[in-house]
C-alpha cells in the first residue's frame, strides 16, 4: 500500500499545474453545459471543442461528436439534437492509469450530480441512454412503425444498447482495424442473433435510432429470413427501407473506414454471411 501510495504521489507531482488546470476546467465546461436542452446553448456553455462528427443519422435528427482538450486528457462529448434539442448525451475521458490516477478524483468531482461511472483510466456520463425525444420517435415510427417496447434478456442487454442507442458509435463490416477484428457492433449483432430472443430484438433495433445499428439487424434478419424464417410485412418494409435510406453508413472494410449509401455494403456483407 505504502509503494501505491509513493507512486500516486509522485504521478501527481510530476504533473504541469497549468495542464491540470486546464483538464479540471475542460470537466467544468462540459458539466456545466449537460443540464441544458436546446443545442445552441449547450455549445454556448461547452465553449471550445472540436467537431469531430456532425451527421445526418436520419428522421431529421443529427449526431455530433466533439471533443474538447484539456491538457492532459481529451473528453469526448457525443450529442443527439432533434429539432435544436438536446439528448441524448455521452461523455467520455480516457487517460494513460498513472496519468489519470493523479487526475481522477479532481475531475470526477466535476460532475458531481451526473453519476459519472469512474474506473482505472477513466469515466463516462451517459444521460438518458435509453432516452428517445418524442419527435424523432415519432419521425421514425411514420415510417418505420412504433419502437416495440421489449425488455433484453439481461444477457443480451449491453449488445442491444450498443445497437440502438444513437450516441453509439459504430460502424458496420465483419473487420475493422489492423488485426482484423470484428467491429463491436458485429459482435454485439452476433451474438443478439444466436439467441431465441434475437429476431423481436432486431426488430426493435431495426426500428430505432442508430443508422449502423438499424443495417447490422436488416442484415440479420435477412440471415434469418434466407434460413427459413418468415419475416412480416412491416419488417420487410423496414429492411427495404434501411437499404434505400439516403442516410449514408460509416463501413468498415479492415483498415480503411468510409461513409456510404446501405445497399452496396449490406449486399457485399450478406454475401460473406455464414
């Protein structure tokens, strides 16, 4: 305990005040721009940041991605606004462990209110992950029907949030990155597909607010459909619709990320399909 405690004390030591200052104002700014609901003043409030992501995701909504520096450490702030409003949100800090040891407790008192999850090298806020504004609701349920309101397994529960939630970032492919790894989204895809709640959970997800969640469950309902499920006429509506969507889809083919149309990449991804 006596060496955690040297070392800590000397993580923090060794720290630039002037960038310490500047990563607990950063938290500052961010906090204080959460409780606001119209976009306009929520930047106003957030002050600098970079906009890293400010897209159509459909229905009339728009995602924004933003990150805003401190010294030290860089807090991502991803935000959902339909009509000029707000939520919902999600911020993200991620720091090097010895760095953020030093920092952690000064930074998550900031958000004192928010119930920051706070872990090893970093936190997150998330407000309203499950939340859903009215208007975009009802935008997407004109077209693609009303949300159908099912309860995941709990062992299913972080995979359909990944897919649904808008504030998930996500792209669509069977590799993403050097090492060839399946996109997280695949997986969570996957895996909601090998259970027996799976095809009610991808129709919701079909019907939500992710444009990369709604492609990855079409694809997995034609999976199902091409093994002799039958599927009904709202979701084969619904399929038809992701695929012709104008909402472009950020795809992931191993290393290179790109943002296009649905129908090319949900045809080449059915083809590699088991």
């Amino acid at each position: 305990m006596a060496l955690v405690l040297a070392s800590l004390a000397g993580a923090e030591d060794a720290l630039r005040d002037d960038w310490v200052a500047a990563d607990v104002g950063a938290a500052r700014r961010i906090a204080g721009a959460l409780p606001e609901t119209k976009l306009p003043k929520f930047l106003e409030k957030l002050g600098s940041a970079s906009t890293e992501e400010d897209r159509d995701i459909g229905f009339l909504a728009r995602r924004l991605r933003l990150a805003v520096y401190g010294g030290y450490t860089t807090t991502w702030v991803t935000v959902v606004s339909w009509d000029g409003g707000v939520g919902p949100v999600e911020v993200s800090c991620d720091e090097e462990a010895d760095v953020w040891a030093a920092l952690r407790d000064r930074i998550a008192a900031e958000y004192k209110g928010h119930e920051p999850e706070v872990g090893d090298t970093g936190l997150r806020v998330r407000l309203g992950a499950r939340a859903d504004p009215e208007g975009f609701r009802k935008e997407r349920g004109k077209v693609l029907g009303p949300p159908l309101g099912i309860d995941p397994d709990p062992t299913l529960e972080s995979a359909y949030l990944l897919l649904w939630s808008p504030t998930s970032d996500l792209v669509y492919g069977w590799m993403h990155g050097e090492g060839g790894d399946p996109p997280d989204g695949r997986e969570a895809a996957e895996k909601i597909l090998a259970h027996e709640q799976g095809p009610a959970l991808l129709d919701d997800i079909l019907r939500g607010p992710n444009p990369e969640g709604r492609l990855y469950a079409a694809e997995a309902l034609l999976r199902l459909e091409k093994k002799g499920r039958k599927l009904d006429g709202q979701v084969l509506r619904n399929i038809e619709w992701v695929r012709k969507s104008p909402v472009k889809i950020r795809v992931a083919r191993g290393c290179e990320v790109s943002r296009e149309p649905a129908e090319a990449p949900l045809r080449e991804m059915l083809e590699d399909a088991p």
